[in-house]
C-alpha cells in the first residue's frame, strides 16, 4: 500500500495528531474546570438552604445548658505510626484491606498477558515475520508495560514500589534483551533500546498528561470529548480536502466574509470541533448513565482510557502494513476488557466481603493536598470493605466529583445536587450507594451541603455510619466546624468507633482540652456517658503513605462490635 494512500495518511497521521493534541489540551482545559467547579462548590456551600430546616441547628459546642457530669472518666490515647495491629475480626478486615488491591491487581495483570499476547501476534503476522517463541517473547514483554501505571493506579499505594514495579519490568526486558542479543549477534542494544522507547515512551507520556493526581478524576471525561471535537475539525479539512470543487466554494464564502486563508482554516476547524461536539457530549452522557447504572467506576473508567490509549498506539505503527491493522489495538483492549471482567466475575468481586464496613471520613479543610493524599492512600484499601462517606469540601473536590456531579456543573445544574433541607437529606440517605461494583470495590457516598444543612447531615451520618476517621492534621482553634464535629462524635458515637489523625501541625492541647470539653457537655443519651470514655489518635509522619498500615489497623479495629 503506497505511503501517501488516504486511508494510511490519516490513520498513521491524524489520529495520533488528535490523540496527543486532545491530551495535551485536555491538561489546562482539566485544570480550567476544575477550578470552576471548587469555585460553584464553595459558593453552593456558603449559601443557605431556600428550604428551612425543621427545628434548627444549635452547635453542641455552644450549648450552656447544665448537664449532669459523667460518670466514667475520659482518656485519651496516643500511638505512633509504627504501633502493632490487632488480630481476629479486624485482623481478617486488615487483611483483607492490604491485600484485596494486589489481587485485582492480578485480575489486571491476567487481562495484560492477553492483550500483549494480541498486540505481539498482530505485530508479527502485520509483516509477515516468522513467529519464533524468543521473538515473540520480546515483543510480548514490550506490550506489557501498560500493567505497571495499571499496578501503580489500583494496588502500589507507595511511591517506593511504583519505582520497584518499573524497575522489575525493566529488568525482565534487559535479561530477555541479553538473550536475543546472545543468540542474534546481528541484533543491538540500540535496536532493543529504540523498539521499547518507540513503542511504549509516546503513549506513557501521553497517559502522564491527565493521570495527574489534580486532573485524574475529570481527565478521561475531558480526553473523550476532546478527542471526539477535534476528530471533527480534522475530518472536515479531509473531506474538503478531496473534493477540491467544494473547498473552492467554502473558500470563496469565506474571502467573501472577510476572511483571509487563514482565517477560513480556523473557521472550518472550529465549525467541525462544534458540530462533532455534540455527538462527544452524547458520548459523556453515556458515560453518565453507565457510571450511575454500575457498568462502571471511576478506577474502571480511567483504566480503559488507559488501555484504550495505549492499544490505539500500538496499532498505528501496523497500519504502514495494511489500513486493516489498525483494529488490531482495539481487538487487544476487547480481549483485556473481556478478561478482567471474567476474572472479577470468576473471583466474585474480589471476594466479597462477609459484611461491608461503612466508613465516615472527617477532615480540616484546609488540608488541600495533605487531605487528598491521605484519602487516596486510605480509600484505596477501604473501598474493598465498605463504603465511604464524607461531607464534600473544596480540599477533595478533585478526589471524589464522580461524572454525573461533574456533568451536572458543566450542565448548570450542580445546585440541585446540595442538600437544602431534611426531606432533601432523607432522600440522599436513601439513594446510598452500599453496593460493591463489578470488581468488589465499594463507591464514595459524597454529602454537598449548605451553610446552614451541614451539621443536620453530619448527625445523620455519624450515626448511619460504622467507623469514623477524623483528620485532624493541622487542627487549631480556627477551625470551629472540627471543634463542633468533635463534640458530635463525642455526643453521638461510641468512642471505640472513632481515630483521629494527628501530625506535628496539630495543636494537640487544644484537640484534648476540646474533646474534654464536649465529653463534660455530652447529653444523657451519649453511649459514652455509662462507661470509661477513651479516644484513639495516631500521629502520622509528614509523608501520607507512612503509617498508613497502622491507621487502616485501627480502623478495622474501630469496627468490631459495630454489627450484629
């Protein structure tokens, strides 16, 4: 098939032009929107409900009403990040909690042994190369490679085994590099060299552009639309393009306008990303609809993107051998899909868990990056045994907005997602989402709440829920909403179901004068009036991804007792 062949040129040409332009665009747009969306987030939040709330909202903190002082006394205990974990029931979630990651980790790894295996056949029946099993095996560990970001997303919350799962896979392809060149002197380190880089350095870059951490969770979303826009302003120049009599006219309509030569290519650029706009919103909305119906999750959604993206890349190198190639990529990406949705399915979701472990997570706002670190590490574990849930807050927004909040704000409508009132509260209780996905990980239940519904929705939640975690990093006596949480815990939930976070930016004689504090108020209905009141905090280390083991002990071990 000759170079300049149409079909060859656009496939080999243009589609990897609007992938590496749809991602780098997608990168500042993220940024843009996301920035938007804290912004109607925090105006959401300083707004009061336009629904009154039935009997009003009195801070426990505040209240001066003479209460009987408790009977048991109040202790406070402090561990360190390096303190042992518990055995029995919550040895068993610890457990579970530590290893339920890796395992779907192997489910994945088994859908990257089939999709290599596709990609390293094609390569060689593309160009007619005998299939000989050290050949083979070569290019077979070269399509692997997108297991190691898969790995670093789903299973290696530590920065350390990140690097030692790229310096594994490296090491593998170096020692099948030394067989080949030991038996093929013909063969180089460069040619080995440039066949890895070729293959896998373009797409890993590309990923790297939206799997940033700040514009992961809308960065598939962005990527889909963008890509889908811009395949309509490159589509329109092709067909232009070969209808040279109707350019011509289009041309003239343009110079009769106003317009110079550039000034009608922009034009039509843009008239083609408007019109294929609209099939990408579609393409959103069906996104939506698949994420709410549980055909898929926010890891899911980013793992496709993931694969998709390096399978399309693969296969345009194969297009030079026939047009037909190029659906090699997506016949590679189906044969992954169709594994890992089998091995989920085979492994009944990770195996379920006995009983799901609803987790509340509290926080200082003002934690920004230190709030999203600590939620990624901790979640990524919890999410196997139970769900989450949180009061959404602009440090977290880029965490945890799932497509349908997100296409909501794009829509104009994310105020209908905040709570206004009790009936509105009553409603969101009941749409919970308690039921684990197809891959046995648990969803996070995010609360948005105006100024005035958010300790209503605090109180029902730390009673609907079955452990709390409070972050209190960086807790001072500015931050009167934590002051207020503490006291509602203290009021409301057994202690023993409780941790509290800590880091040196604590204060901590103010955290402790403020716990005792609100034990001295707690009402006579408190479960920790009639026993020994004793708090639970783990100081953590500046990093997030230390002591994170020890806090996901105490928490399995927060929930004992907390169901029948």
């Amino acid at each position: 098939m000759p170079a300049t062949d149409p079909t060859t040129v656009a496939l080999t040409g243009q589609l990897p032009f609007i992938l590496s332009t749809g991602a780098i665009l997608s990168l500042p747009l993220s940024y843009l929107l996301l920035r938007l969306y804290r912004r109607a987030l925090l105006r959401g939040m300083n707004r009061r409900g336009k629904k009154p709330v039935e009997g009003g909202e009195t801070s426990r903190a505040g209240r001066s009403e003479p209460t009987p002082l408790p009977a048991g006394e109040f202790k406070l205990t402090v561990l360190d990040a390096t303190s042992p974990t518990r055995t029995g029931e919550a040895g068993a979630l610890f457990h579970r909690a530590r290893s339920a990651p890796w395992r779907a980790g192997m489910i994945h790894g088994a859908g990257a042994v089939v999709f290599a295996a596709v990609m390293a056949f094609c390569f060689l029946r593309s160009s007619n190369t005998e299939i000989l099993p050290l050949r083979y095996l070569i290019l077979f560990w070269v399509y692997t490679w997108p297991i190691v970001p898969t790995l670093a997303l789903v299973a290696a919350p530590r920065r350390r085994t990140k690097i030692l799962l790229a310096v594994a896979h490296g090491a593998v392809f170096v020692a099948l590099g030394a067989a080949a060149l030991a038996r093929s002197p013909e063969s180089s380190i460069g040619q080995l060299a440039v066949l890895w880089l070729s293959t896998n350095l373009p797409p890993t870059l590309l990923l790297l552009v939206f799997l940033i951490r700040r514009v992961r969770a809308v960065g598939p979303l962005v990527v889909t639309f963008m890509v889908m826009a811009l395949t309509g302003s490159n589509l329109l120049l092709s067909v232009l393009d070969r209808h040279q009599a109707l350019l011509r006219s289009v041309a003239e309509a343009g110079f009769a306008l106003g317009l110079g030569g550039t000034g009608v290519f922009w034009g039509l650029s843009l008239i083609g990303f408007l019109f294929f706009a609209i099939p990408g919103w579609f393409a959103l909305q069906w996104i939506r609809r698949r994420y709410r119906a549980k055909g898929m999750n926010d890891q899911s959604l980013i793992l496709d993107a993931l694969w998709l993206l390096f399978g399309i890349t693969y296969s345009v190198g194969l297009v030079f051998e026939g047009a037909a190639w190029i659906l090699s990529g997506l016949a590679a990406f189906g044969a992954y899909k169709a594994t890992v949705l089998a091995g989920f399915r085979v492994g009944g979701g990770v195996d379920a868990p006995n009983r799901d472990a609803r987790l509340l997570v509290l926080r200082v706002f003002s934690l920004g990056k230190r709030s999203e670190e600590l939620f990624d590490a901790v979640t990524r574990h919890w999410r196997y045994l139970g769900d989450v849930r949180l009061i959404s807050g602009p440090d977290l927004a880029a965490t945890t907005v799932e497509p349908h909040e997100f296409l909501d704000f794009l829509s104009g409508r994310l105020d209908r997602q905040f709570i206004d009132g009790t009936e509105a509260l009553e409603q969101r209780l009941k749409e919970l989402d308690t039921r684990p996905d197809f891959d046995g990980r648990f969803r996070v239940n995010d609360f948005f709440c105006h100024d005035d519904t958010w300790q209503m929705t605090l109180r029902r939640l730390v009673k609907a829920s079955d452990v709390v975690l409070m972050d209190l990093r960086g807790f001072s006596p500015q931050n009167a909403g934590c002051a207020y949480e503490l006291h509602e815990l203290v009021g409301t939930a057994p202690l023993e179901r409780v941790v509290i976070a800590t880091d040196a930016t604590t204060d901590a004689g103010f955290m402790e004068q403020t716990l005792r504090n609100a034990w001295r108020a707690m009402p006579p209905d408190s479960p920790n009036r009639s026993a020994e009141a004793r708090a639970q905090t783990v100081r953590l280390p500046s990093s997030a991804d230390q002591g994170l083991f020890t806090l996901l002990g105490l928490l399995c071990t927060a929930t004992e007792g907390t169901k029948a």
